[in-house]
C-alpha cells in the first residue's frame, strides 16, 4: 500500500497544519470584521458549471477539470474554483438572501495541474463575494479585504496590480483590433501564442514565451480602448484605492486566466516567488456571469486567495509562520499517588479553559518530558512523589528549561498569568 497521498496533494501535519489554521483563522476574522458572511457549497457541481463559466478555452476547461461520471451517468466535477458555485448558490436563493450579498469561503479547489511548489492538484483558497452591486467603492472594498489580509500575515514583498479588461461594450472593438496588430505577424509567435490569438487573443498578454517580446509589448491595450462608462468605473475603482490608501500598480497588460471578468481585473503578486507561481491571489468583476447560469443581469466582484502559495512566500520572505498550536500544559507524573493528582490538575486545567494532556500510561520522567516536548506543550506540570508530599508541582518551561515550584492549588492560576501560547 502506497502511503504518500496522490501526486499533487498534501497530508497537512503539525506544525504546517497550525500554520495553515492560523490563515484560516485570520482570513475568517477579516472576512467578517467587512461583514462577510460564511459560504460553503459542494465540492463537486455539475461539468456545465464550470465549462460555461471559466471559458472553453481556459486552461482550466481545457486541460485541468476532475471531471468524472457517477453511478447515475451525471458528469460532475471537482471545482476547480468557487466563484461559479457561489453565483450559482446565490442565484438559486437569491430571495433568502439580503442584496448585496457578501459571501466568504475558505475551501479546498481541485485542478490538475503540474505540481511544483506553490502548485497543487489539492490547494486551499480564501475568497470572497460581493453580489448584486455594481459601484466602483465595492471593487475597492473586495482589494482591501485582500490587501489587509495579506499585510496582516507579515508579506512585504506583495504588489497589488489592477486593469481593467472592458466589457461586452468595448471588449469586441478591442479584440479586433489587437487580432489586427497581431495577424501579420503570426508567424513569429510560438504556438501557444499562436492558439491564444485565435480562441482568445487577450490572453496573449500571457503566453509563456512571447508574452514579454516587444511585439507584444507593441500591443494596443485594453485600457486605452476602454468604453467611456468602463472608463469611469476604472477611474473611480483607481481614486478609492488612493483615497484607502492601497497602494497599487496599473498594469495595463494585466489579463486573468478565466472568462468570466468584467471591467476590474486585479492580482497580488509576491516578489519572493517564482514567476509562474507569483500570484498570491486574484480576482476581478464578473458583470455578465449570472447571466451566463441563466440568471438576471446581476453584477459580481470578489477574489481569492492560494493559502498554500502564501505559506511558501511566508516561508521565502522570512516571516514568522503563524504559530504552533500545542497544548499549554503536559502533566507528568511519577507514581499512583501523583497518578491521581495528576489527572485532578489535567481536569482543572481545562475546566479552566487552559489546554492540557497527560500520559495515558506510566512512563519513566525522562520518557514523559519526552513526549511534553513532543507534544508541542509550552509547560510541563511535573508531580512526583516529593511535590504530592509537600502539596506542589514544578512548573518547567519546555523551551528554555526554567523551572519553578508551585502550590499545586495555584497552578491554574499560575498558567492563566503566563502567556503560554507564545512561550513555545
Ligand atoms: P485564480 O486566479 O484561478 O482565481 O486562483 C486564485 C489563486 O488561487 C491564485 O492566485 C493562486 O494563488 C491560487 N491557485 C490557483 N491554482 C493553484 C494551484 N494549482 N495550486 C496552488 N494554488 C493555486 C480564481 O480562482 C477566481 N475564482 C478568483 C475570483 C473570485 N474571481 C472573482 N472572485
């Protein structure tokens, strides 16, 4: 039996399953303190779903769907994002719910892609929604949740960069005419290029290999072909971001890799990854993508984050990993008298709300100071023979070694003093 977990995915295990906690923690307290409210959708939806919505062409579509058939003939699929189920939730109970609607998730999405770090087939995203209102201040309000989020974890080397892509009004007209700068060229493009200007040229701006060539740079862009109510919206999306104080960068060649945005598109990307893993995060408007599930014309925007990817760039950058989780005390004891006081101090400790565990079975000190380190504990209460005589217990801190004696009657109060959880 093969015990590594399938190419591409991760056992999560202390400490990188408290670090990934403690992002999962702070993306809820961020969420909510914009008064977001907490979604969760299936893990797989209908095929339709996503083929409709990330685009024929996507990478997503084309090459990276789970896509499997169940035992009744359905063709279902891991999602491989959220947005679309969350659209699609909300359009099914759009009458239950209050307008705009502000949704947040923090979930695992499914894409098969090439692993690498900071790429996964499993990866964890933290995301948010705002639905049914189309103002340039909630644009700017989706960046900020995403940019305290970010800063609040520690990154410094985070650019936030933001286009704007247009839409059904002035998409078309731009489209033709970059088709127009490109074609008498075609043949100097590589063939993903090549394939990229005749399914969806935009995306050129993306190619791996000619992306960056002067040719391409050359380019007319989207933003100088804006329509005049797309230019507005951009306009304002850009002075509320000066007035927050969020610093951003235009990147007028900035395209995203599903089809569904509208007018703001936006990435945050790390300077201490790789290129091709660069982006923390992105997202964007998606104006037109209710009506693409059939719904009324309903505008969209929101983001999401790669909590994986942001682990490896807090990694890289040096900063402190959101810490371990380990219980505060581990009470070892030495002899059935001290057994028995032992298991009265586990129990006070956590009716004290202090975490606590003891050995299950009886062990030699040296064995259960072993296992307190082990544990991840700050403390180990310590109750041998002498302390049940003389009614106390040491108190050793783990990471340093100090010890002290105490009443056995005040070691809760004594650990509710410490700050125990950054003691490790
Ligand atoms: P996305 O750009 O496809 O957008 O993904 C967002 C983030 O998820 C990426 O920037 C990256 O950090 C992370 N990510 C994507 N693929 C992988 C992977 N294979 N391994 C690890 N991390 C990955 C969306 O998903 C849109 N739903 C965002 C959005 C929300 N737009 C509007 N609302």
């Amino acid at each position: 039996m093969e015990l590594k977990p399938p190419r591409g995915t991760d056992d999560l295990l202390p400490p990188i399953s408290d670090a990934m906690l403690g992002l999962y923690e702070a993306a809820h307290r961020t969420a909510r303190l914009y008064g977001f409210r907490y979604v969760e959708t299936p893990t797989f939806e209908h095929t339709e779903l996503f083929a409709r919505t990330s685009g024929e062409t996507s990478d997503v579509v084309t090459k990276e769907m789970y896509t499997f058939e169940d035992k009744g003939g359905r063709s279902l699929t891991l999602r491989p994002e959220q947005t679309a189920s969350i659209v699609r939730a909300y359009l099914a109970n759009a009458h239950d719910l209050p307008t705009p609607f502000k949704g947040y998730h923090v979930s695992p999405q499914f894409r098969y892609d090439r692993p690498q770090a900071g790429r996964l087939r499993e990866f964890r995203q933290f995301g948010i929604e705002t639905i049914g209102a189309a103002a340039p201040a909630v644009d700017v309000e989706v960046l900020a949740v995403g940019d305290r989020f970010l800063r609040g974890r520690g990154l410094a080397k985070v650019e936030l960069r933001v286009n704007s892509i247009g839409d059904g009004e002035c998409r078309p007209a731009y489209r033709e005419k970059l088709i127009a700068y490109l074609e008498p060229h075609e043949a100097e493009l590589d063939e993903d290029c090549r394939t990229r200007l005749r399914t969806n040229p935009l995306r050129v701006f993306d190619c791996k290999v000619d992306g960056k060539t002067p040719l391409v740079l050359g380019a007319p862009v989207i933003s100088d072909n804006l329509c005049q109510p797309c230019a507005e919206h951009f306009a304002a999306v850009r002075n509320g971001l000066d007035a927050a104080g969020i610093a951003f960068l235009h990147d007028p060649r900035l395209v995203r890799g599903l089809d569904y945005y509208t007018r703001t598109a936006f990435e945050f990307v790390s300077g201490a990854l790789a290129q091709a893993q660069a982006a923390l995060g992105g997202g964007g408007r998606y104006d037109g993508l209710a009506e693409v599930l059939g719904g009324p014309p309903t505008p969209g925007v929101g983001f999401a984050l790669g909590l994986d990817r942001l682990l490896v760039a807090l990694r890289e950058e040096g900063a402190s990993l959101p810490g371990a989780l380990g219980p505060a005390c581990f009470v070892v004891t030495i002899g059935p008298e001290a057994g028995e006081v032992g298991a009265r101090l586990v129990g006070d400790l956590r009716n004290a709300g202090i975490p606590a565990v003891i050995a299950f079975e009886e062990r030699p000190l040296k064995a259960q100071l072993r296992m307190a380190d082990r544990s991840g504990a700050s403390y180990a209460a310590i109750v041998g023979e002498r302390e049940v005589a003389a009614s106390t217990a040491i108190l050793k801190r783990l990471s340093d070694g100090e010890q002290e004696q105490v009443p056995i009657g005040d070691v809760v109060n004594w650990l509710s003093r410490t700050d125990w959880a950054a003691e490790r």
